[in-house]
C-alpha cells in the first residue's frame, strides 16, 4: 500500500526497503502473495530514477524464481523492463538487463523478449564499457538463440558484430557467453560468412585451448559449424592458425570438445596443404588411436579424416 504515496521520496525509501527483502529468496513467495508484482512494474516507470532502481533490484531478484519469472511476465514487466534498457543511468540498465537476463532462460520467455523489442538494446549493451554489463546482456543472447526461430532477429540486430570481438575479451563469463552464442548462430549456416568476416577465426583459434571446459566446447562446436561446408572458410581457418590447437584437443578427456575437434580435423582434411601440416603436426597417430574410442561419433570422424588425408589430390 505504501507503493502508492503520493510523496516521492516516502516511495523510494519504501520501495529500497523492498530491495533488501527480496535479498532473501524465502522472502519472495509472500512478496508477490501480498500482490507487490503489478506495483513493481509500474514503479520502473517512475519519475525518480532511484525508484525505478529499486524497482529494478526487485525485478532482478524475483526474477531468479522460476515461477516467479512466469508471474512478471504476465505483469507486464518484459516490455516495462526492455524499455529501461534505454535509461541513462548505467546501474538501472544493469538491473534492468540481469533481469531480463533471467527470465531469457525460460523458454516461454524468449520468444516474447525479441518481439517486446529487447534484442537492439541488448546487442548496444555488448558494447558497453562496464564488462558485468557486458556480460549480462551476452548471457541473455545467449539465451534467446537457444530458441528456433530466433536466430534471424537476432542476426538482423547486429548481434554477431556484437559478439565476435568478445571471443578476445579477458573475462572467462563474457567468453563463454559471447562463444555460446555465437556457436547457436552458427548452426545455421546462412550466417558462417558473416561471422567469419567479423573476425572470429583469430580469436577461436586462441580460445579453444581455454582452461574452461564450457568455453572450450562452445568454441570447438563454432569452429566445427564454420568449417563444416564453405571451402573458403575451411582454408582462412587453416591460415587463421586453428588446425594446431585443434589437434592438440584431439588428446582431449572432454567428450565434448573431442568430438567437435575431431569433427573439424574431417572439415579439414581435404585440402592437400592441410594433409601435409596434418602429418607434420602429429594427427596420424592421434587419429588412428581414436579408432579404438568408444564413442561411435569420434570412431567415425577419425576414421573419415583419415580416408580424406590418404586419398590422392
């Protein structure tokens, strides 16, 4: 009841003591019971920027319940948030974007945040110059290309310019969330060129060694899209230095990660000077002991690289 003073300051303080609530998730079940939801989102609207922080910190927080998540969303809190992506003040945008951050990973969601227009200020958030911004708006992404149908928005928004020159950022999170994404895009393979005319190749041909399982696999499984049809993207991977580190990863305990480097060692194997730096780089041998995997999918791409290298040019 006292979301509705007319007093502004009264409501800031009100709606900050809120904030600290919802610090405790037991707390959350009899916040929304008490009906706070519809008063939230309509505070993220509020004159004070302050009270749409709060506000925000609330959305953010709520926002980590899986039915709650639900619950904001039929509130009309998508489109109330995607709006403040916009704000400028740089702490309300983040709030704002780890809350749509959360309800991105759920799948009803996702279709309903590109439509409410969230991509175009999400992908302007990429380059923003606070990284746990960065971050945030790559994870949400991320997420939104999980979704079938997404892909093309998401493309449209600039996302892949966006996203590629993250590859090279130093902070393992904006890594794996930049690659994640950029692995779903490249599923489909409409959009390999422009990714690969963004600059990616340089950049996974470092990443994918990363120390971090999942940035690992999420590169392997981008390398392995890029050069799974495109002759010419096969060679500018090859010139772009990938092959070494990809049959390194060819001794990899990562099931993962080892079926997506030996998947693209197939990719490459075709061209003549690739088969030469194959052997120089010790592949054979490599190759031949994953004969004996017993994983049927590393069994067959080793066994098709290996055809590929001994077949006359």
């Amino acid at each position: 009841n006292f979301f509705k003073v007319s007093e502004p300051l009264t409501r800031e303080h009100v709606v900050a003591a809120l904030a600290n609530l919802t610090m405790d998730s037991t707390n959350d079940e009899s916040i929304v019971a008490a009906g706070a939801l519809q008063s939230l989102v309509s505070l993220l609207k509020d004159q004070s920027i302050r009270t749409q922080e709060h506000a925000a910190i609330c959305l953010r927080n709520l926002s980590c319940n899986a039915d709650i998540k639900v619950k904001i969303v039929q509130k009309g809190g998508l489109s109330a948030l995607v709006q403040l992506l916009q704000s400028p003040d740089i702490v309300v945008r983040e709030h704002c974007t780890v809350a749509l951050r959360n309800l991105s990973s759920a799948d009803e969601n996702k279709a309903q945040i590109v439509k409410d227009g969230g991509l175009a200020p999400l992908v302007e958030l990429l380059d923003c110059d606070e990284d746990r911004v960065v971050v945030e708006a790559a994870v949400a992404i991320q997420n939104l290309s999980m979704l079938s149908g997404n892909e093309a928005p998401i493309v449209q928004a600039g996302a892949i310019v966006g996203l590629v020159p993250l590859l090279s950022s130093e902070d393992p999170a904006v890594q794996d969330a930049a690659s994640g994404a950029l692995a779903n895009l490249s599923s489909f393979s409409d959009h390999d060129q422009r990714i690969v005319q963004a600059g990616a190749l340089p950049a996974l041909a470092n990443l994918i060694l990363s120390p971090h399982v999942v940035i690992s696999e999420h590169s392997t499984a981008l390398l392995r899209n890029l050069t799974a049809y495109n002759a010419e993207i096969k060679m500018r991977a090859f010139e772009a230095g990938c092959l070494k580190p990809v049959v390194a990863l060819l001794r990899s305990r990562e099931r993962v990660v080892l079926q997506n480097s030996v998947a693209t060692i197939r990719n490459l194997s075709f061209h003549p000077e690739v088969k030469v730096r194959l052997v120089e780089d010790g592949a054979i041998a490599s190759l031949v002991g994953l004969l004996n995997s017993q994983d049927p999918e590393v069994q067959e791409h080793a066994a098709a690289a290996l055809r590929n290298i001994m077949a006359e040019s």
